[in-house]
C-alpha cells in the first residue's frame, strides 16, 4: 500500500464518522409558533370583573403560570432548533473541510514532479493531510460535544416545565411543604434565575437595559464588605441562585466573539458594563462557590455549577485560551467567505493567532472591580497567554529576528503590555502565576522573561505585576520574595542583558523603579528582622550571607532613580532597626543580638549592592569602594524626610535625632576606604557601633555610669570618652552579654565577603 492509499483509508474512516445524507435542521422541533398562539389564548381567559372571590384569584394564578409555561416551551423550543441547525452546519462544514483536503493532497501529490526526492515530497503532502484531518475531526467534535451538552441542557428545562404546578399542592402538617416539594421549588428558583440571566443578557445587545434588568444585574454583581473580604481570603459562597444568574449570564455572550462581547461592554452605561465584567469575574472564579445538590447533574432541571471556573466563561474566550497560540507557518488551503477553497499564505507580521481577541479580552477584564477579581478564569488565562507569547518571542526560534527590537515593540507588546497590566488586579492569580499555588514553588521562567523581556514601555506594565506596597499579607510578600530570589541569584544575568551591554535598570527602568518601590515594605525582613508586620517573605539567604540581597540590591541600584529611592529606605530600615534594639536594651537590659546582625547584614547588602553596580559600570575596585561610601552619606541625608517604619519606634528615632554630633551617621556611613583596603569596603571596628548605643542609653538615663560619668554632661556622652569605660557600661546594663556587637561586626565582614572570580562575569559597558 502506497503512503497515498493509507492517506485515502484513513480518509474515508474520518468521512464515515460524518454519517450520510443531508443533515437533519432544527425547523421540525421548532412549534414556538402554535406555543406562542397558545400562550395568548390562555393569558386573554382571565375572570374578569363578573368573577370575584378566592376561586376567581385562585385561578387567574393558575391561568398566568399556564401562559407562562407555554411562552417558556416556545422559547425552550427555539433554542432547540438553533442548537440542531448548528450541529447540522457542523456536520457539512466538517464534511467540506474533509472533501477540500482529499483533494489538496491527490493534487498536490500529482503535481510533484519525478525524481529520487519525489517519495519525500509526497510524504510531507500526506502528513500535512493527515494532520489537518486531525485537527478537522478534533474540532467537530468538540463543537458538537459543546451544542448536545447545550441540548441536555434544555432537557432538563423541559423536564421542569412538565413538572409545573398550576394549584396549590396538598400541604404537610400546618402548611409546611414536603421534602420533595421544597427540591421542587429550589430547582425551579435556580432554573428560572438561570434564565432571567440569559434574557439579561441578551437584553445588553441594544445597550440599554430596563430599571428591573439593570437592578438584577447590579444585584448579582455586588458584594457586601465581609463578601470581599471572603473573596479575598479565598473562600466566598453565594446562593445557588445567584450562581444560576451569573452562569445564564455569561451563557447568553456565547456565540459573540471576544470583540463582540468587548463592543457590547463599550456600548453599555459604564456601571451596567463594569457589572457585566464582574459577572465573569465571578462566575470565572474557583474561589467563587455555592451550595449544591450533588444529585443534580449538568442537564437536569435545577442544575447550577457549584464552583466558579474556565468552564463558566463564554465559549469564545474559552477557544481563545484553548486554541494554539501561532498561526500555520506554512500555506493552508481555507474555504473563503463564496464557500470556495483558496491558498492562504502565512502573514510574517502575524505569526500569533489571536494578539487582537487578547486585547479585547484584557479590555473586557478592565471594566470590573479590582476587588472583586480573586483566582479569576479571565486573569490566569491572560497570564497563561503571556507565559506563553513571551517564552516564544524570547527563543531562539523568534518571529522576525532580523528586524530586532523594533517589530516586537509595535507588533508584540502592546498585547503583551495589556494582558499583564489588567491581569495585575488579581493579586491571586498573580501569586500561583509566579510563587506557585503553595507559594514556594516559583515559576523562575516566568519570572525571568518578564525582567529580561525588552519592554517598548519600560517595564510599566510588567511593574504593576508587582504587590502593593499597602498588602502585608502572606500571599503579598510570597510573590514579592519569588521576584526577588529569581532577581538576586540571577543578577549578573539581569546586569549582562543584550549581550553584556545593558543592565536591567538601562534596559527597563520602569520595571527596576517598581521592583524598587514594591521592596521597600519588605527591606527588614531580608535579613529576618519584621519590625511592620509584612507576612510571607523569608529571609533572602538562610545562612549568614548576604549573596540574594546584594545582587538584588545591585539590580535595582542599575536604575539611578530606583537606587536613591530604595536605599534611601534601605537605609531608613537599618536606622529603624539599630532605635528598635537601642529602645529594647534600655527598657529591658536585654541585648538581642539578632537585631544588631540584621543591620550589620543590612548595610553590607547595601554596600555590596553599589559596589557591584559600580563594577558593572566599568569602575576600578578601588572606584566602586569609594563610589559605594560616598552613597552612604547621601542616603543618610535623606532620612530627615522618612519616618520610623512603626509608630513605637519613632520616639526612640526622635531620642538619637537630639544626640549632638549625629553617632547614628557617623555609625552608618563609617570610615574611607582607601587604595590600601583589601576588601570591598572596610571591616567595622566594636567600637563604631558601642559608642552611639552608649549615647542612645546615657541620654535616656539608664543604669549606673559608674568610671563613664565624668564623660558624661548634661546627659550627652562625650565623643572621646574612653573605650573601656564605654565597654564596661554597657556589658553592665547589658548583663555582662557582649556577643550582640560582635555579631553586628560580624555580620557586615561576611555580608561583604567576596569569592574568587565571583565578579569575573560581570560585564563594563563596551566602548
């Protein structure tokens, strides 16, 4: 058998799972006509005014909900024949689609002319053939799997409308209904808000909605404070019959492409369309959940999802999120808008297949709430896509790589830019995007295309990924310590971008600025010293070393804004945190050494993180040290305009303000590196960090001065008093523990302690 009988075998298989003859159409189910006369006959046989009294009540009751049922079974009976006729036009496209390619191929196969190549050809024809009779077969019968669910669907409905009671039913004991009856009742609450969400829906197309329709959408799409805050924890239930509206809603959008849906929302009033959003939002949420008989299955009566998802969102969005993300590379033959086959050339400015239907989908996202947008389908699907584009436009099979940046700035980011930023809103899908679902399992991929992507915006976009500075809670500071680890283990990556030419901060200074920014509540607990109550973040390095923390200093000090404004309250943190242990000692004789290790780590973070970037700037070691002392001066002058990080420590702050001399500076900013220094910067002396403390403990009176007290005037320790006398105080308030200042000291040596060829790859500017 030749490769082209197998392709033929195979081919008549797929046609066969097609059936015979012409499709079946809808119009034999559709009697809405009859329904619809009959549903008038019944609504005009009312009492009137010579029939009064209970009976006549009674009975007009029964009369409406008779009209009603058979207006219900007319409109039940429409969308009966809509969904048969689109399986049959699923059926004969498929059936066409098939026919169009068992012709390419014997075509194609004939045209290859004779040789000792011409097998080859022939197979490469038969493979292309039989993958797209693949994807033919594939799509047809997920489209007539989606139209019969739809089917049993109404099966269900109809099912309800048989069970229509038109009569007050016998009652159990005084008046309470029977078990049964209340199911009844509650399948008949849920399926009729499911279809009052459809209608709703369907009334959006002219733009306008009725007082009663805009009242039940805003209803349904407004939650109460402690309904947020549920969300926000992860773990909201609603009614079922909310749940049923919201899902009727988003089920009358299908069949609208994304930027229908997009023109529907640009057409509204801007709360109805800010509601429509939040509709998706919510019924797109797996955080999202109501309650539920487990009995009642999809298609039955009285069925309602019992959890937001992907599978709730119109069918349009889902196929974007589902479908590949490129378009064909090669030629396709395509069935054109006259029915016939025409050669499609692929587009080398539109290698991805929906960057227009992204866009309106982000656009359809903005119009929602930010809190109302937790674990939303629409954010992790537009987070997906953006994994997605950008690790393809990164590799090293790229579109267009010969036209460099310029063609994925106008061609690919504006897309990108905007699925990021809206996706931004929903701080969990962000954080199982990045940190993991578990927080601990972070996507360093992911991560590292967003900082080494060249942004045509800088990196704005990508910044806003970032947590607010105003989160302090664990899923905030998980997702910040995930950029963070990637940033600091990685930095000589992230300092060598565009082939050693670049740093990060020169490439996107937007992104470094915002990486900056969402860090600073976050500063004390890289060295494992929490003075604001921030939640999630771990120490950067979990031995005594500062390596994360100085690379992920040196990458933001590549962006000369972010450098200032990040060290400034850097550095406003270890003033924090030398008050925090100063304040402790004295009011409880206690020394915790912790606290003096964490700001010696801190500061030599901070030195290294300059000296390095110095480094990467084409400057001596000697350069780099004296560049990395002159910024201790400057940022220490900025700390007049940064108050103390918690309240408690601002009278402690206040107390080493008032010391003349300023001990606090001179400790911080410490003594000049000269050409003679061995190590990156000078080792710190006891003596720099006992003096200002004595000074903190002298001022505010603390324990006996015993040989310190003719040093002492007015309550200010003298700049010259003797290091004995300055030691033998404080080892007496300190109960005899001096380990705290050899800690301190410590802690900077090895936070500063450099490797051999540690630095070998960082890279100066070229020329």
């Amino acid at each position: 058998m030749s490769v082209l009988d197998g392709f033929l075998a195979t081919w008549s298989n797929a046609r066969d799972t097609f059936g015979q003859g012409a499709p079946a159409t809808g119009e034999q189910f559709d009697q809405s006509g009859p329904l619809t006369t009959m549903q008038s006959h019944v609504q005009s046989a009312t009492p009137g005014s010579r029939w009064t009294g209970a009976g006549a009540t009674a009975y007009d009751t029964a009369n409406a909900d008779h009209g009603k049922v058979f207006g219900k079974l007319a409109a039940l009976d429409q969308q009966l024949s809509s969904h048969v006729n689109a399986s049959s036009q699923v059926v004969a496209a498929g059936r066409q689609n098939l026919e169009t390619i068992r012709k390419w191929v014997l075509d194609s196969a004939a045209a290859v002319p004779p040789g000792k190549n011409h097998d080859q050809m022939v197979m490469q024809i038969v493979n292309k053939g039989l993958g797209r009779l693949s994807e033919i077969v594939t799509k047809s019968n997920g489209d007539l799997a989606t139209i019969g669910e739809k089917i049993r669907g109404l099966g269900g409905q109809y099912d309800a409308l048989g069970n229509q009671k038109f009569a007050p039913k016998e009652v159990v004991g005084d008046g309470v209904l029977g078990e049964d009856d209340k199911k009844d009742e509650e399948k008949k609450k849920n399926d009729d808000s499911g279809e009052q969400g459809r209608e709703d829906g369907d009334s959006l197309a002219d733009g306008t909605l009725s007082p009663e329709e805009e009242k039940r959408l805003q209803e349904a799409t407004t939650l109460t404070p402690e309904q947020k805050i549920a969300l926000d924890q992860g773990n909201l239930t609603i009614p079922p019959e909310r749940m049923a509206y919201l899902n009727g809603l988003s089920d009358s959008l299908d069949g609208k492409s994304p930027g229908e849906i997009k023109s529907t929302l640009d057409s509204l009033p801007p709360a109805d369309a800010k509601a429509v959003s939040n509709a998706l939002h919510l019924v797109g949420s797996d955080v999202v959940k109501t309650s539920v008989d487990p009995s009642i299955k999809p298609g039955d009566a009285g069925y309602v999802p019992p959890t937001g998802g992907k599978e709730n969102l119109p069918t349009s969005i889902q196929e974007v999120f589902d479908a590949p993300l490129k378009n064909s590379a090669v030629p396709e033959q395509v069935i054109g808008p006259d029915g016939k086959p025409r050669i499609e050339l692929p587009d080398p400015n539109r290698p991805y297949k929906f960057l227009d239907e992204y866009r309106d989908i982000a656009a359809i996202s903005n119009y929602g709430d930010h809190d109302l947008q937790r674990s939303s389908a629409l954010n992790e699907g537009m987070l997906a896509e953006s994994r997605e584009l950008l690790s393809d436009y990164d590799s090293d099979h790229r579109p267009n790589p010969g036209l460099g940046t310029a063609w994925g700035h106008e061609n690919v980011d504006p897309t990108l830019q905007e699925l990021l930023s809206a996706s931004s809103h929903d701080p969990i899908a962000v954080h199982d995007a990045f940190a993991g679902v578990d927080g601990h399992s972070p996507n360093d991929d992911f991560i590292r295309d967003v900082y080494q992507h060249d942004w045509a915006d800088d990196g704005k976009a990508a910044g806003e990924l970032f947590p607010s500075t105003t989160d302090h809670s664990v899923r905030a500071g998980q997702t910040m310590h995930a950029f963070d680890a990637y940033a600091g283990d990685k930095y000589q990556d992230l300092l060598n971008m565009n082939g050693g030419r670049e740093s990060l901060g020169e490439v996107n200074p937007s992104l470094v600025q915002s990486l900056g920014d969402a860090n600073k509540p976050y500063i004390d607990d890289m060295v494992g010293a929490n003075l604001d109550g921030t939640q999630g973040f771990d120490k950067l390095d979990t031995g005594a070393n500062a390596n994360n923390m100085r690379g992920l200093f040196a990458v933001i000090d590549s962006d000369l804004t972010a450098e200032k404004s990040f060290n400034d309250h850097a550095t406003a943190t270890w003033r924090d945190i030398v008050a925090n242990y100063s304040q402790n000692l004295a009011g409880s004789g206690i020394p915790d050494g912790d606290l003096l290790a964490a700001a010696g780590k801190l500061t030599g973070a901070q030195d290294m993180g300059e000296y390095i970037h110095q480094l990467d700037m084409g400057k001596s070691e000697y350069e780099a040290s004296l560049e990395a002392w002159n910024k201790r001066g400057e940022w220490y002058d900025s700390l007049h305009d940064i108050g103390a990080a918690i309240p408690g420590l601002q009278d402690a702050v206040d107390v080493y303000d008032g010391i003349p001399g300023d001990p606090l500076k001179d400790l911080f900013v410490g003594e000049q590196p000269t050409q003679s220094t061995i190590t990156p910067m000078p080792l710190r002396n006891l003596d720099e960090i006992t003096h200002p403390i004595v000074a903190y403990l002298v001022s505010q009176q603390v324990g006996d001065l015993g040989d310190l007290a003719p040093y002492v005037r007015d309550g200010v320790l003298d700049a010259d008093a003797p290091t004995r006398y300055v030691d033998d105080y404080l080892s007496r308030v300190g109960g005899g523990n001096e380990l705290p200042y050899v800690e301190w000291a410590n802690a900077y040596q090895t936070s500063i302690y450099v490797s051999e060829g540690e630095f070998d790859k960082i890279k100066p500017p070229e020329g």
